[in-house]
RNA sequence: CGGGGCGUAGCGCAGUCCGGUAGCGCGCCAGCUUUGGGAGCUGAAAGUCGUGGGUUCAAAUCCCACCGCCCCGACCA
C-alpha cells in the first residue's frame, strides 16, 4: 500500500480530549477518530490493526474447538425479562422500540441469546460439549466512557459460551478456554496476569480475569510477593491480621464531638489515629436494615459483603433509616446498643479498645471494646485488601497494582440453562440440564492495551502479529529517481509475498518520513536512499532497537521475510 | 447523579477579568528553494467564537438557560 493512495493524518498534537498515552497514540496515529463520547470510527490503519487482532482470536478459538456464530445484536426485551437480567442491567442497556412500538434492547452481552439457541438446538448428550462463540459488536450505556477504546458505549467483542453435560465437563471446556486465551495474548504481544475474579452481574460462581498491567487499568488487583495468589481488588481476601487482644478496667465513655462525623474528623479531635476508632456503616440489605463494623482506617469492599451474606443486595442507608435505626443522625453511629443485625471486619474479632459513634447526636464512645459492649452477629473478611496485607494464602505481604481488563472467563453453572430450560437426554433418557461458562474478550480494548503496553516516547511500538503494516518502507528523497524505482520493486515483491507493506512515496522531507514511521510503530523499517543504493544496499531498522542494518539489496527481500518468520 | 475543568479555523492555543474590525503556531492549498529526524521564503483558503435567549449603540467578552466534551467520584459484565 502507497502512503499516498490510503488515507493516513497523523497529528503532531493529540487533542486536548486524550488522556492516556494510548488513546494519544491512537489518535495521533490516525487509527481511530471520535464521534462523540464512547463512539469511534476506525480509521483504515485502525480497521487493519483490529483485524489482525480478530483473526488471532479466531484461530485460537477454532483451534480450541468453538464454533463460531453471529448472533443479533437487536434484541427482544422479552429474553431479557425472561432472565431477570432486564432489572439487573436496567441503565446499562441501550433500549429501543420498533414501528410497531415493540421494545427491544441493543446486546450488552448474549447469554440470554446463545442459551435460547442451545435450548432449541441442543436436544442429546451426544451433541455435547458445545462451545460457541462470535466477535460482535456489543452496546453498553456506561456511565462514564473513557480512554477511548479503553471504555466505550460501543465495542467489538469476543464472547464465547460452553455447554456441558456437568459440573466436571463443564471443568474442561473452562480450562480450553482458558489456555486458548493464554495462547491469544501471547499471541497479541501481550503481557498478561490473571486473576481472581468477582462475578458480579454476570453471574456464577467462579471466575478469572486477565489483566494487562497498566497504570492507567480501571482495575486494582493485589499480587502476593510470595505465591501465586493474585485477585482482583473486588474480590481479594487477606489472611486476619495478627495482633495482642486488648482489655481496659474503663467503661464507654460518651465525648461530645459537637459536627465531627467522619473519621479524619473525629480522629483528629479526640487524637487517636484512626485504627483506633470502629467504622459503623449502615446498609440495606435486601431491604433491611444491618450495621457493618470496619476498622476506622479501612475502606468496606461491598462485593465481599454481599458475598459473605450469600448475594444480598446492598445499599448504603439514606438518612431517614439511619436515623430511624441508630437514633442519631449520620455521623454518629456506633455498635453498641443496636437491635440490628452487625456484621464486623475479622480484624475486629481480636479486641481493641476502640472509639465509636454513641448513636447520639454529636457524641462518641471512648474505651468501647466490642466482645465486651456490644454484640456482633458475625465477621467475616470485609475490607478492601490494600498493599502490605497478608496474602490469604502464604501469609506474605500483598502489593497492590493496576490493570485493563482484556479478558474474563466465567463458569456460570445453570443459572441461565435452567431459566431457558437448555438441557439434552442422558444416556438414560432422562432430562437434564446443561452448565454453561462464558468467556470474553475485549477485542477493540485488547487493540489499544497492546498500545499501552507497548510504547516510547516517539509513538506506538506494534509487535509484528497485530502491527497494521509489517514493514514500513521510506524513501527519504523521492526526486531521486533510482531510490523510488527500488523501493517500488520491492514493494511488488514483499507484497506478492504476502507481507504488509506500506510504502512512503509522499514528497515529504526525511525527518517527517521517519518521525510518522516512529509514531505509526511499523515493526520494520526499510530505507532506500541515494545514499545506501551507493554501496548497493538498503537500511533495515527494527522498531524496537536502536541500530540500523545495512543489508545488500539482492538479499532484503529474505532478510525481511526471516525477520517476519521470527528468525532475526 | 455529585464535584471540577473545558468549548474560538482540521489540531494545539491566545483573546473573555476590563464590551469596540477574530488572532498565533502547526496543518491544508499554490509557487520557488531544500532533501537522513517534524525545512525556508512568498502567496492563498479556511471560523454559525458550542446553541438559544437577554442586556447594550455595540457581545467571543456581561447575564440566564440549555447542549457537548474531559477529569475525579459514585456505578459497572
């Protein structure tokens, strides 16, 4: 491909709008241009980029036996009220209405589809294990895109969903999935960690993501410097701190604490540090009323709440119930006296002696030691895990990083096989019910994490399996004849190889040629110029190194395709 | 939805406080020179100053409302 004959605008400043190197780069590239907030055109070098991309995901998924499909990214409200899924999602789904006033929702995601599908198609314990799976566009009505491609309200991804006779089988399609994504990233010139995952709206029981460490990642995970733990942040647990339990001959001791309600607040009035005060935070658990208990120096992770008391709905309490239920307004809470159920980080089952809220307007209880002066219903791990926590694991200390979410794979049990009734005949022909995993992949957030993840200063660093372009070919000097007739041979040759190319036959001045090869991150760059067609040679330069190689021109062409085979 | 910021030519920005002929750099177009790390000169094109209303002799500038975009938070598969 001639510069010239595509359509490539590369941009000395990235607009003002850009955050993130990526999103910089991928706008600076000229590989996607912005519609509006969340929406993106993918621009012809884009386009390219995203499909090498696509078509790793398709080998591995063929390779690992899924069938693909293409399921309607319009959808009937009704499968959706069929799963429930149509109050869980609510605000997240895009909804529309036909002519005929029929409502319907654009596929944030296709359980409900795929499961329609197999409970229609799939009639034998003989036509199992099925895993299907398509790359589509999805649409979701997020709050806040962002970055980019990184969050936006339209994306293509990959979704994958196994059908298996049981919980065991169900086992083996998870981890063919879960090898095939090893595979896939490692493909994409990626680095990848996985983790621990909370399912979430999704579902389930178990799953794993797979991050790409970043600082500019959506996600916290924590990583044990000792073994192999790693979760994310939602759901990290950490082992119970180990300390001296504490006892005091004093009793609660109310302070007036006249408008101090939060805990830099009141730490600071009544000089304690903060680990010396008991958080009380009261929640609506599937409507009712609880008081959860945290240490005044950590933050309540409210997925492991909800876990621990079996998939509640939570829900901070407006002011009305708190008041109602604790008796003082919000700032003030305290365990002691509460006739609600109080649940309590475990680091709090080793008593302390500690401040709480008095259930009394602007007043505080002092030498409170909770095994003594109230009670607590249960405690389990609640906190958000930071760094230097103990891993749950090994006990080593915990670090704390950041990550992009590229892929999550999920076993979901029968939560929609058994709503959609997809089941099959056993050998004994007796109905049963299949279990489902699914797996996803980001592929427009996986083409600019890989941009992330792969930079300098001077632009976009592709690895050759996605790069849009594998060679990148200048002549610095277009008015001498010589360097273009050699450049348009070898041009025609490499591409009759098979090997992308993009030819730079602008009129433009050396420094430009190479500054836009740098920024375009093409992997490698061959010069021909008055100067080494001199010694009957080309430059050949790699993306990634500094150094240049002269190669004699009759062995270039090799040269390349052995780089390109992985060879050099 | 809460907090903050921004909206002036394709991109980056000045001008807004203090009302008075809409500017700069890059890019784009034409010509000449130049040709190994974002060239020089000359000339040209390009702007509903986010939108609507108001105040005023006069509004990019002051007032009101709305829209869009970005960041933080809440939320999230």
């Amino acid at each position: 491909m001639r510069w010239t004959q595509t359509l490539i605008s590369t941009l000395r400043d990235a607009p003002q709008d850009a955050e993130i190197p990526s999103h910089k780069l991928m706008i600076r590239a000229s590989l996607i241009m912005k519609l509006g907030g969340g929406l993106y055109t993918f621009l012809p070098l884009g386009l390219k980029a995203l499909r090498k991309v696509e078509r790793i995901v398709r080998e591995e998924m063929d390779r690992a036996g899924a069938l693909e499909v293409l399921m309607p990214a319009l959808q009937p409200r009704e499968i959706w009220d069929q799963s429930g899924r149509y109050e869980v999602l609510r605000d997240g789904m895009f909804k529309i209405r036909d002519r005929q006033d029929r409502e319907m929702v654009l596929g944030p995601t296709h359980e409900e589809v795929i499961t329609d599908l197999a409970a229609r198609q799939i009639n034998s314990y003989r036509q199992l294990p099925k895993t299907f799976y398509q790359i589509q566009t999805k649409f979701r009505d997020e709050i806040r895109p962002r970055f980019g491609l990184m969050r936006a309200k339209e994306f293509s991804m990959k979704d994958a969903y196994s059908f298996d006779v049981s919980w065991e089988a169900a086992d083996a399609s998870y981890q063919a999935m879960y090898d095939a994504y090893v595979r896939i990233f490692a493909r994409c010139g990626l680095a990848t960690k996985v983790v621990e995952a909370d399912t979430g709206a999704m579902g389930g029981n178990f799953s794993h993501e797979f991050m790409v460490l970043a600082d500019a990642g959506e996600d916290g995970l924590a990583e044990c410097e000792g073994c192999t733990y790693a979760a994310n942040l939602e759901r990290a647990e950490r082992a119970t701190p180990a300390r001296d339990p504490e006892t005091t001959p004093q009793h609660p001791e109310a302070v007036v604490t006249p408008g101090k309600k939060t805990i830099e607040e009141v730490s600071a009035f009544l000089k304690l540090t903060p680990d010396r005060l008991i958080k009380t935070l009261i929640y609506l658990a599937n409507g009712k009323p609880i008081a959860v208990l945290v240490p005044g120096d950590r933050d309540l992770n409210e997925h492991k709440l909800a876990r621990a008391l079996g998939g509640v709905t939570l829900q901070m309490a407006d002011d009305q119930t708190i008041a109602k239920v604790t008796g003082a307004p919000v700032g003030f809470s305290g365990p002691v006296g509460l006739k609600i159920p109080v649940y309590a980080d475990l680091d709090l089952k080793t008593p302390r002696v500690a401040a709480v809220g008095a259930n009394v307007a602007d007043t505080h209880l002092r030498n409170v030691l909770l095994n003594r002066d109230a009670s607590v219903t249960e405690f389990y791990d609640l906190v958000i895990v930071r760094e230097g926590d103990a891993c749950p694991r090994c006990g080593k200390r915990l670090r704390e990083k950041r990550g992009i979410e590229v892929g999550h794979v999920f076993k979901l049990g029968t939560k929609y096989s058994k709503t959609f009734d997809a089941g099959y005949l056993d050998a004994d022909g007796n109905r049963q019910i299949s279990v489902m995993g699914c797996y996803g992949i980001g592929v427009t957030r996986t083409l600019q994490a890989i941009i992330e993840q792969s930079h300098d200063a001077n632009g976009i660093i592709w690895p050759l399996s996605v790069a849009p372009y594998q060679v990148c070919l200048v002549v610095p000097n277009t008015q001498h004849a010589e360097s273009v007739r050699v450049a348009e041979d070898f041009l025609k040759t490499l591409e009759a190889q098979g090997v992308d190319v993009l030819f730079d036959d602008r009129d433009e001045r050396p420094g430009v040629k190479f500054k836009d090869a740098d920024l375009l991150g093409i992997p490698i760059r061959v010069v021909v110029s008055e100067r080494s067609l001199a010694d009957g040679k080309v430059e050949i330069k790699l993306r990634t190194e500094a150094d240049k190689k002269m190669i004699p021109l009759a062995d270039a062409v090799a040269f390349v395709e052995s780089i390109i085979r992985g060879e050099k």
